[in-house]
C-alpha cells in the first residue's frame, strides 16, 4: 500500500533559530500517525544537522533536503552533493522543485542526473512537476506534465521507482494563493498514475505516492487528500507556521 506524506518545503527562510522552534512546535502538536502516513520537514541545506538531530528518535518525521547537485563530488563552489546529504541523515531530497526549474534553469536532462544521484546514494526522491499557466490555459498540461515525468524518471529500472515520489505542483498555484480544485488536482494525479503505468505496470503505478502541491493550506487539504489518486501534499508558504503545517498533517492523519 501506497504512503501518504505531508511533507514541509521551508524554501530559503528562518534562521537557526527560528528553524529548531518551528520543528519543537510541530513536534508538540503532531498527532499519532498510522504506520502508512509520514510527515517530512525538508529545510535549507544550513538547518540539515541541526534539525536531523531533534529528529532523532522521532519515527514518524523524516528529514528532506531541498536540491542536491548534479554531480557526486568536484569543483561545484557552493554546492551539496548528495553523498554529503546522506551523511546528514537526509531521506529524502527535493529534485526539480518549479522554481529550480525557473531561476536555476535546471532542464529534465540536469533533473535525470540528479535523480541518479540521490538513489544511488540510498536517499529517497520527491520529483516535481507541474504546468505554468500558459501551458493550462493551451490545455496542454498532461502532455506537458508526462514529459517532465518520461524525462526525468523512466531511465530508472522498476525496482528503484519504490524510491521515488512524485509532487504534481501546478506553478500556477504555488505561492499564489489560487489552489487547483479537487477535480483538476484528481484529474492530473490520475493522468501522472496512468502515464507511471504506461511505463511500469499497474503495480508500480498503484504504489505510486503522488502528492498534491500549490497554495495547500489547513481549510482545503482535507478536500484534496480526499481524492483517490492525491495521496498528501508538498506544502510551501503554510509549513512555515506551526499551527497551519500542523493543520494540514491533521487532514492527513483523518484519512
Ligand atoms: C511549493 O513551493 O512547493 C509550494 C507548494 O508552495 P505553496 O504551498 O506556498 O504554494
């Protein structure tokens, strides 16, 4: 059976200190999880440390990482690679967030490689995708979507899809306040399920986690965990604040 995750992307704000008080926060309201369901903080790169050790013990928290780099070690000033975030006790790293995509022009063929990196190095991926509005309002987004899928994830054997997850994230939603409705959300997430299956059978598309991100906040998540194929969110601007992450984790744990 498929996880569920709640997973928190922090993007480039608090400092330490207010990092460790956001993750004591969380961990004092975090309500009991089945073992299906996790909650996953992923923190600038500088946090990593600090956060994987108030982590410590905490089975139902895993740590992310937000970008790795493409390469596994090397003349790269001011990069991470992703040997280095395993030995942080990272789980699970964040590959071709939209705004890599955008600032970082970071293109599938840069994405695949960094996939690589971060399985080969035993961590998990949460591979992103997702249509700016231009291509939504062409009503081209599944073909766009299955691109970004096909290009950064189908080089990879079945055996390592148990390591992915796939974080469908309309550009047009994030940080925008506008969410995708249920129904659009619904309809992307199976379209994502079947181009999987396409690819790798119906079993690997079935156990396929794939979460919902864009504008997710407590007052719609339960609508969106609610559909079949949207199995939890990648949550921006509301895992900022205790009291909405925690909310959200919540319509996750009445599922
Ligand atoms: C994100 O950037 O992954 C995201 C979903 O942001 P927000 O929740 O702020 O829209």
């Amino acid at each position: 059976m498929r996880k569920k995750i709640v997973a928190g992307n922090w993007k480039m704000n608090l400092d330490l200190t207010e990092g460790a008080e956001l993750v004591n926060e969380i961990f004092k309201g975090l309500p009991v999880l089945s073992e299906d369901k996790q909650v996953v903080i992923a923190p600038p790169y500088l946090h990593l440390t600090q956060t994987a050790a108030q982590l410590t013990g905490i089975i139902d928290v895993q740590l992310a990482a937000q970008n790795c780099h493409s390469e596994a070690s090397g003349a790269y000033t001011g990069e991470v690679s992703a040997s280095m975030l395993k030995s942080a006790e990272v789980a699970y790293v964040i590959i071709g967030h939209s705004e890599r995509r955008e600032y970082f022009k970071e293109d599938n063929a840069m994405l695949a490689k960094k996939v690589n990196q971060v399985l080969s190095n035993d961590m998990k991926v949460i591979f992103c995708c997702g249509e700016p509005l231009a291509i939504r309002d062409a009503g081209t987004q599944n073909d766009h979507v299955g691109t970004q899928i096909r290009e950064g994830l189908f080089h990879l054997p079945v055996a390592q899809l148990t390591n992915v997850v796939i974080a469908y994230e309309p550009i047009w939603a994030i940080g925008t306040g506008r969410t995708a409705t249920s129904a659009q959300a619904q309809e992307m997430h199976a379209h994502i399920r079947g181009v999987v299956g396409g690819q790798y059978g119906s079993e690997a598309a079935a156990n396929m986690t794939i979460l919902y991100g864009g504008s997710c906040k407590p007052s719609n998540a339960a609508e969106l965990f609610a559909c079949p194929d949207v199995d939890g969110g990648l949550i921006g601007g509301a895992s900022l604040k205790a009291s909405d992450f925690l909310g959200i984790v919540e319509a996750m744990a009445d599922l």
